[in-house]
C-alpha cells in the first residue's frame, strides 16, 4: 500500500497504489458479518484497526434478507445486488460477483471463500435457496433464508450520496474563494478540477477513486469527530486483548501525527479539501475513550500500562516447565569479538544455538563475514529481509542449518527458539533505544527456553538501563527459584515441534532463485569465503579484458549469490 502523498521540495505528487488482498479483504467482511450477528467471535487485527472502515450504521442498513416463498421480481433483486455493489459477471464468478441463468441467480459474498448461494425463482417468487461449491457446482446444503451484506464497507445510499455531494460542492466553493484571495491560482485550478471529476463519478458510479477522503460527507459526522473504526462494530461486553502492549500502545499514539502531517500537505497545496484530513487514524485518546475492557500482555509493561492499572499488575513469570531467568554475565567490550568467537564454538559443539544483537547493520554484517572467515556457520537477519523468509531462517536455525544468528532490533518480541543456549548483547552499555532496560529485559528472555540458557552483555559500565534489567531478571529469578523448591519442580528445556512453525508456508514451494534452490551451492564450512570471491573477481575481471562479457557476467552474478547467501544480505 502506497498512500497519497505530495513532496512539495521536488514537486512530486504520488498517487495512492493499493492492492487489495482477497483473503484479508474476505477475513475483514466475515470479521463484521460474525461480530454484528454472533457473539461467539474472536477477532485478530493489527494496530491498523484504528483506521476508518466505514460506519456501522449504513453498512448493517445496506443489507438484504432473501427467503423462501419471498415475492420479489427478478430484475429488482438484481438492482439490489447492484447497490451492494456487487458487479454482475456472467463468465468469470468471483467473490463479490454475481451471475444469471435462467431462473437461477447466482452470487458469491464478500464474506465466503469457497461457497457461494444460488437463488431460484419459480416466476417472481423464491422458490428454493441453496449453497453451492463455485467450482463443481455441488450443491453443500440448502437454506430457508439468507443475508447479504455489502460488496464494500464504505457503501453509501444513494439518498445520503445526493446530500453529500451537495456538502462537498459547497466546501469547494469556500474553499476556492479562500486560494483565489491568496493568489493561489495554480493550487485553485487543481483542487476545483480534481474535486469536480470525483463528484461526476460519485454521481454517475456511486464510488470514486480515493472515495474515503470524503467519508465525513458520507457518514454525515462533524469535523474533527472520529472517524468509524472497527471498534464501533464491537459490542460494549467486548474484550479487547492489546499483545506487546509495551509496544504497540506508543504506536497507537503515533499514526495518527503521521497521518495529519501528509494530508495538510496535501490539502495546502490543493490536491484535496481540506476534510480530507478526517480521514484517518483515531487519536490516542479517541481510542482509550472508545475501547472497551483491555487486557494489556507484555513481558516489560509501558509506563500507561501502569498508570492505568495504578501498578498493579498480574504477574505470570512462573513457567510450566519449571525455567527460570537465564543467567546474566557482564565482560568488557574491549575483547568482545574474540569472547563471543569462542563462546559460539563451544556452543556449537553441544549443538546449540547462539543469538547476536549489535547496535548497527554495518556492524552486523561485518561481524557476519568475520565469524564466517573464522569458520562459524553464521548468518544476519536484517529489516530487508520478507516475514515469510524471516520464518524459515529462525526454522533453518532451530534445525542446525547454521549455529549463530546475528540482528539488530529483530531478536526481540515474539522470537521463540527453544535450542537457543545463549544470546549476546554487544555494546551494552551503549544507553538508547536499542539499550533501554525495555530492549534488554526482552533481548535477554530469547535465553529462557533452555535449562542452561545464558545472556552475557558486553559493557565496560553499568547503565541505568542495565542495573534495572539486571534488577527484574534477579527478581523474577528468586520467585521461579522459591516456587521450584516448594513444589519440588525439576527444571526442563521446551521441547516444541520445528515444522509447526513453517507448517502452513511448507505448502507453499520456495520462489525461483530461493535460498533452498542455493543450499547445494553453498560454500562448505571453514571454507574462506573472502579468499573464494577473490577469485571469482580476478576471473570476472580477466573475461572482461577478453571480450567474454556474457562469462563476467554470469561470474558476477554468482558473486552476488553468494555474497546474499552466506551472509543473509539480499541480492541486488
């Protein structure tokens, strides 16, 4: 997703690009359709829920009931899907599509994935419903009445368009006069042609590009109120469960500025009104004021956390297995390479798994190709890297495929490695984002699925950051330690099943060109792999001073593989 945006120091305008995603499209339409029909629903959303998704109101008064023995005439009821703004396709039956043959109509709501209803007609009557496979044509089961909800959730009654088009004609006028009395005509002349195009496509559609920069029209809401959001569609005995609250409530707090600052960018320089801004993200304080019973879950609370709950808080650091806080060593950063060097080999010789967490990218790849020339199978997950691909080398990982992972903020939140007998933190001492006591009580939990896990910081003085994170990680040691000697509990490492992780996107083969693809190819370990594309660059330059391009290109190319490869850096 690309959103509109003006760079006014280069003149660049860049239009909104978007593509939809039909399966979270499809999970977003069952999501409203379950939680304003069913109480038994469970609702899974990134921090993007507290954008607009069109008002509750109109999208369950856009509705239509079909049942059997319904009077209804044939071309009317089309005119409602129509409205609803399904598209009628007679060839290729889609999801949001409907079709007609004979006495039958056929169409696919927004909210089913692998079924689609039939509705038959004896004259203008409903004679029979029925649910059926789009592929086969197999009828699954038949039904005495059905509900049809939106195509869109942003569709609007012709009735509430007309009125809206009559407010947003009204705002262009004001808006004019106020450029022309500045003088500025070119931001004028802009605004009045790119506004009166959208209007003639409401008025002849019903829908235009970028329709949600005039959903305060639609919805007929205030300037400044806030604007439909998910959280509108839940009912007031919801719950609401915030995970990583420590981070994602300050991001909660941040969309909404980010927001703002794009679209005044837009509406001064007269690619939108001014209304436009009603677009967006709720407010912090919108959203605390609309959210309903929270349950905030995180291993280091944020400070609004515990000034909402007045400090109090469930604790729940005793585990099932009986683990305790990993043990927490402090050396210094003059020898920090060379101790980690040899921490990872005699890790790797039990057959564990070591994390490394460095400061910056540069001094994570260098520190990459440095243990790889010393030997170690090592490899660096960096921000470039897809989530999907990220999967499979944490899978890769817990498999043996290399020892030690190297990263800079990725080896935080939610990273599960049960095989993993240490993580390292370089520079430790370094006080800032990447060292706040938040970052190094997280770093230091990845230790804590393993009975001889450990963390070793290298630090040359203990921060403030430090002797907090120290603080907690002893203390929650001292009650994991009390309740195993009453209750007698024997410490033992998580055993978990690898494929779980990877099992849907094992499915999936491996694009053209993967790392799976290059596995055969790679260098063996201890190999020097500076010395080898040496080489391959004296090769590469020898074919060029013979005229042999296509040769030093192919050369180069597997340069680049390889350098990719190894070292976990993306090939360009």
């Amino acid at each position: 997703y690309q959103p509109e945006a003006y760079v006014p120091r280069t003149d660049t305008y860049v239009a909104k690009e978007s593509s939809i995603n039909e399966q979270i499209d499809r999970m977003r339409h069952s999501a409203t359709r379950a939680v304003l029909e069913r109480d038994d629903v469970i609702i899974v959303a990134s921090v993007s829920c507290i954008y607009g998704i069109g008002s509750v109101e109109t999208y369950t008064a856009m509705t239509l009931d079909i049942m059997k023995g319904l009077s209804t005439d044939r071309d009317e009821l089309l005119r409602s899907f129509v409205n609803l703004q399904y598209s009628r396709n007679d060839i290729s039956f889609q999801r949001g599509s409907f079709r007609v043959r004979g006495d039958n109509i056929e169409i696919w709501p927004a909210h089913l994935e692998d079924g689609a209803w039939r509705i038959s007609l004896f004259g203008d009557e409903v004679d029979d419903i029925a649910q059926f496979d789009p592929l086969t044509g197999k009828t699954d089961h038949r039904m005495d009445r059905i509900r049809i909800y939106a195509n869109s959730h942003y569709v609007t009654p012709r009735p509430t368009l007309a009125k809206a088009v009559k407010q947003i004609r009204n705002d262009l006028k004001a808006r004019l006069r106020e450029l022309e009395d500045q003088g500025r005509l070119v931001e004028a002349q802009r605004l009045e042609q790119r506004t009166n195009y959208d209007i003639e496509m409401m008025e002849a559609t019903g829908s235009c590009a970028g329709i949600e920069n005039y959903s305060r029209y639609l919805t007929g809401r205030a300037p400044g109120e806030p604007p439909p959001t998910m959280f509108e569609y839940l009912p007031d005995d919801a719950l609401v469960f915030v995970d990583e609250s420590h981070a994602t409530i300050p991001q909660i707090g941040g969309m909404y500025r980010g927001d703002y600052s794009r679209k005044l960018t837009l509406s001064e320089h007269g690619f939108r009104l001014p209304s436009c801004a009603d677009n967006r993200p709720l407010k912090f304080e919108e959203w605390d004021a609309m959210r309903p019973n929270s349950i905030y879950v995180s291993a280091t609370p944020g400070n609004w956390e515990l000034q909402q709950t007045g400090g109090v808080f469930t604790e729940q650091v005793i585990r099932p297995t009986g683990l305790v806080d990993p043990e927490v060593l402090i050396r210094p950063v003059a020898n920090q390479v060379d101790d980690l060097i040899a921490e990872c080999r005699d890790i790797a010789e039990q057959e564990g798994r070591v994390l490394v967490t460095t400061l910056t990218k540069k001094m994570a790849e260098d520190l990459t190709e440095y243990m790889h020339e010393q030997g170690l199978r090592v490899r660096y997950m960096h921000s470039d890297i897809e989530t999907l691909e990220r999967i499979e080398i944490i899978r890769d990982l817990r498999l043996g495929a290399f020892d030690v992972l190297i990263g800079i903020n990725l080896l935080r939140e939610g990273l599960d490695i049960p095989e993993c007998r240490l993580v390292a933190i370089l520079d430790a001492d370094k006080e800032g984002f990447l060292r706040s006591e938040t970052s190094l009580i997280q770093t230091i939990g990845r230790a804590a699925r393993h009975v001889e896990g450990r963390a070793i910081l290298y630090a040359d003085k203990i921060t403030g950051s430090m002797e907090r994170a120290l603080a907690e990680s002893n203390r929650r040691k001292e009650k994991q330690l009390a309740h195993n000697k009453l209750h007698g509990i024997t410490p033992a490492s998580v055993v978990r099943s690898i494929e779980n992780i990877l099992e849907q996107d094992e499915k999936t083969p491996m694009k053209k060109g993967g790392r799976r693809g290059m596995r055969g190819k790679q260098p063996k370990v201890g190999d020097n792999l500076a010395s080898h594309l040496e080489n391959l660059q004296n090769q590469m330059r020898e074919a060029a001073a013979d005229l042999e391009f296509e040769k030093a290109a192919k050369i180069r190319d597997e340069i680049k593989k390889l350098q990719a490869d190894e070292l976990g850096l993306p090939a360009t």
